[in-house]
DNA sequence: CATGAATGAGTGTTCATTCAT
DNA sequence: AATGAATGAACACTCATTCAT
C-alpha cells in the first residue's frame, strides 16, 4: 500500500469527516467533508478510495482513540475495583469532552457499510478492558456467560452513562459513579 | 363514495417498509418501499405526505407493536421478579421472532428525522415497563437515580440481549436469562 | 356538446381558477383549483375535458366579461372622442377594479396552450371596439395600417395604462387620461 | 489547475437555454436544455444553481444584447428623430432577426421567477434609449408623464410592433416605420 | 499530487388524468 | 354525477466518483 504523500492531510480529512458527520450523520456529502478539511472535492479520493473507506476508516481511528484514552495512566497493580473505575472514568470523561468524536461515533456504530474486519479490529481496541473484565467477573455470577456478551453489555451501559452524563453535565460525576456501580453489580 | 383510503394499502406500505429499511437501512428510497408494497410510486404519498412523516409512523407502530408484546399476558399479581421476567422473555422472543421489525426500528431509532413527538410517544409506550421497574427498584441500590437513566440502562441491556439471542440461537433462552438476571442485580 | 348539470358548478371552477391561476400563475395544479371551487379533485374533469381546456375557456370568458365592462352604457351616438373616452375609461376601472381577473387574464395571454380558435374568438370580443377604432383612424395617419395592427397597439397601450394606474392608484384617473390621450395622439 | 470552468460551455446553456425556451416555454425541463447544449444532466448546475438563476441570467443577457443592437452605430450627433428612427429600426430589425431571442424575452419578461434586481439591471440596460425619450418628450404633450410610464408606453409599441414585423415580414419595413410613427406622434 | 469540472444514475415529491366506488 | 385514491411519468436537484488539466 502505497503511504499517501501527506499525513497531515489525511489528518485533516479524518477531523473533518469526524465534524461534519456528527453534525449532519452518515449522509453527509463527500463535497462537503471536503470543503471542511480545506482540500479539492476530488482530494479526499487521493486518500480514500471510497467513502465506506472513509467512514471505517474513521471508525477505527476513533475507536483507538477512545480506548487509548479509557487506559491513559492505569496503574499495572491496584485492585480490580479502582483498576476499573478509573478506566471507566477516563472513558466516560472522553466521551463527554470529546462530543463530537462521539457522536461520530454513535453514527458510525450503526452504519451498514463498515466491514466485519473493521467491526472486529474495533472490538480488540478494547481487548485490555476486556482482560480486566475478564478478570473481575471470575468469581461472579457470570463467569459462564461469553466475553463478547459481557463486552457488549457493558458497552451499552456504558453509551447509556455517557448518554446522561452529556445530557446533565451537572450531575455528570454522579452519573458516572451510578453506572460503573451498575455494571459492577451485574459481573462482579 | 369514492375508494376509499384502504387500511390495507396503508398497511401494506408499512410493512413494506419495515422489510427494506431493515434490510437497506434508513437510506431505502420511496420508490423501493412503493414497489414492494406493490404500489405505485407516487401513491405512498397518498398515505404518508413525506419520508420523514412514513418513518415516523412506522417507528411509532412498531415501538406500539413490541411494547405490546412485551405486555401480552401479564398477570396483575404475582411478584415482581416473576412479572418482570416475564415481561423479559415476552420482549426479547418477539425481538428474535421478528427480527425484520426490531431491525428497522433500530436503524429508525438513531433516524435524525424523527420529531420529539414521536419519540416521546414511544416512550410512553413503555409506561407500563416503567412502573413495574419503579417498583423493583425502591427498595434497591438505584433508588435515587433518574428513572430515565434507568429506563435506558435497561433498554440498552435488553437490546444487548437481543443481539445475542439472535446471533446465537441455540442458547437463545439461556442468554435471556442472563440478560435479566443481569438488570436484576443492577437494579434490585 | 352535453350541457354539465350544474353551472352554477361550472362558474365556481371559472371563479376559482381565475383566483388561483391570478396567484400563483399558470402552473397553478387542478388539484387547488378544484379546493378553491370546493370540489373535488376528478370533479373538475367532469366539466373540463383538461387542464388546457379550462384555461382556454377561462381566457375566453374573462374576455368577454372585459369587453362587456367595457362596452357597459355606451351611448349609441356622440361623437367619436367621447365614446372612446368612454370606452377608455369604462376599460381601463374594470381591469383596476378587477385585479385578479385582469392578472389571470396577463397570465392566459401568454400561455403557449392556447389554441387560435380561442385567441381568435378573444379577439372578436372586441368587435365593437375595432369598429369604433376604424371610424377613429379613418381620417387619421393611420388609415393604412392594418386594423389587427392598429387594435394590438391601442391594446398594449392599454395594458400599460392599467399597470400603472394599479400600481398608483391615487393618480389613476390622471394615468388613464394620460393613455387615452395617447392613443389618440396615435391614431386620430 | 484542473479543468476550468469554460466560458464556452456557459455559453451553449444559454443558447440552448435560449432556443429551448422560446419553443416550449418556461416550462421547459433543465434536462432538456441540458440536452440541447449537449452537456450531462447535472452539469448545468455546475454553471447554474438552480434553474431560477439560469433564467435571471439569460433574461439579463438578452436584455443587454437587445439594448446593445438597438444602439449600433448610433451617431452622437444628429437630430433627435433621426437618432431615435435609427434606435428604432435597430431594435425591430434585431427582434425580427432573433426571433428565438426575442421570443424567449418575452416569456421571461412574464416570469414570476426573476428577481427584482434582475428587473432592475434589465430596466437599466435601456438608459440610453431613455434618455433620448426624455429629450424628445420635453417640449411635447408628455412632459408630465413620469418617464417610466412612458418608457412601457414605447416599450409595448415597440413589441406590437415586432410581432407585426415578424407575422408580415414583407412589408416589415413599413411596419417599422408605422410603429415608428405612431410613438413618435404619442410623445414628440 | 492537486484541482474542481464532468458525469448520470438516483432522490423525494408533484400532478394531470383515470376509474372504482 | 360526484368522489378522491391510484397512477407513473416528470421534475429540479444531489452526489460519489472520474479524469483532464
């Protein structure tokens, strides 16, 4: 695969694309992510060769991301407990301060048109949370339950968290703590 | 008297597209909804003035539809984990058993065009859900947390449930019993 | 040629295409005309073959009611000046007094879907008129000119006096003198 | 520097847009104009942006190119009736030479879609014209009229005029003059 | 490599007219 | 005769993608 000339463009484009999709979703025009990015409606093809690319690209990128940011600092030692709190901590604290990187997000979870590898190289982003949680559910009442249905519930509380804590950033610490001991109670 | 407006075309249509979003996603066009309800083109319109005014609609009769479901023969007594595991199993076999239809109304329901009215309206269409959750929870650890944030984190849940039970039939009724033992130990 | 039943239908539809079409011009649908006549949409077929049909009997009849109002009272002897002055004046209030017949009447004058048959009966409405103008010119530097030439030009001087004295209804009087006197000028 | 935006190409959509116009009316599909000028369907939104400022465009163009072939080799000097026969006949003679231009005026000059500015920079194209009209009418019996009036006045003679030119083209010439005559005796 | 004009299939919606009731 | 639902060809306009410059 050839390396595209310029990074920083492609750079460009992906913060684009990131602003323009959350503000109007998937819909959004090839032209008009573009325009955003400050390049040639063509020159998005340069470093995209389709939009689908685009969008799975961007997905990815973004979901690195976000799990980049859920671990950021996290102590190797310390108990279970704490290990997870902070990483839901930092990871919920992203999602609000980051709304627009999330929304994109949320759009893109939905879209028909990402790849099933994209969907997969996705999920082992979070490979290190689901280590974790494998080990916190261990002794608990779903430690016959598969990973991937644990992950997935756990991230769908953890959108619905996000969700509130946008909603009612006065409250957000307390919606925070609410939910991680919503899921604390449903695995460990 | 002319012809009158049949319920039947209208119908029609909403099942028709239910079948094309679910398969192609919000981005089917009217002419393909029209065509697979066997009509013409522009008699969609004769029913429904816009897109946005089908898709409204349709979110809004399936949401009726699964909360329906989820309700059917609910006994008025007997205690509440029985009463909600019902409900429970009432919910997802219905998701799983039509599967077309939970499938549109997810694509409807990240859909930007819905009005507040319509998902307002939806969410009354859980009411009944909503009250018997209120009961569970009074006594439990989430008692002083927003009901709507509870209502999501158990939407989110059961959706969670869903997806598993379909991608994985076999186990079907075993992953919707973890999925409600696991909203129980969140919030009772 | 079956005579409808109702006519009193039929003028409703006269009337109310002379409103819509003097509002929205000629690309006014039968569907609104057929509201603003209070029937119902295939109920204006019943009495118009087509869209084009009505238009042409709309041209014609407004026509004819221009004529009339114009013609209105005239006394058969006086001398020339002072019944075209008459005329003039009689013309000219008509066309002010009813704006939106004399707009949809522009309208129609324009309207590639009129047949000759139609423009030519138009025409003959003025019958009177012409002979008045012939009498007029006969002694005149005109009395070359053919008369279809003669009548367009006193027509469209018409039409602009009436354009202005709509348009400054204060000096309106002043503005129809001002065109009559013109159009004598021209030909007498 | 991809391909730039060629003059020549704007140019066929407003001869196209011009033929396409004055034969089938404002009505006339952009795609069939499209067509004529022998470009893709949505190139033409390329040039224009909507099909309401195509037509502002053309009428604009038409206007200026009327004005400009009505003052040809008009000599600075020379009497005022001289000067304003010569305007005259250059302007008949360009409308009866240009029938597809001056046809396509004439349905634009109805349209409800041109803008007032539109209308403006169209009035003004014809200053020159107007200005001699005001020298011509000082010392006559329209001194009072307000210049606009009157220049609707010559203006709808003028075009009676033309149809009659065009309708007889052998005796084109004397209509010309009869049509000259006439305005002339309104306000010299 | 960058540009933006060119393309043409596709979009939601309208509308004159027909016809079952 | 009256109704208004049904029809399907148009319509203006959009857009992902290509390619001449």
């Amino acid at each position: 695969m050839p390396r595209p000339k310029s990074d920083e463009k492609r750079s460009a484009i992906i913060a684009a694309a990131t602003r323009v999709v959350s503000a109007e979703g998937l819909g959004a025009s090839t032209a008009s992510i573009a325009k955003e990015a400050g390049i040639a409606n063509g020159s998005l093809f340069t470093y995209f060769e389709t939009k689908t690319d685009l969008l799975n690209q961007l997905y990815l990128e973004l979901k690195i991301e976000m799990a980049a940011a859920a671990m950021r600092g996290l102590a190797e030692s310390g108990d279970l407990h704490d290990q997870f709190f902070q990483i839901w901590r930092n990871w919920t604290s992203w999602a609000v301060s980051h709304s627009e990187k999330r929304q994109a997000l949320a759009q893109l979870s939905v879209c028909d048109e990402l790849t099933s590898e994209t969907r997969l190289a996705g999920h082992r982003t979070m490979a290190a949370i689901a280590e974790l949680l494998e080990r916190i559910r261990r002794n608990g009442p779903m430690n016959e339950t598969p990973m991937a249905f644990l992950m997935t519930l756990m991230n769908s509380v953890a959108e619905s968290t996000m969700d509130f804590m946008r909603q009612d950033p006065r409250r957000a610490k307390q919606h925070c703590r609410t939910g991680f001991e919503a899921v604390w109670r449903m695995v460990a």
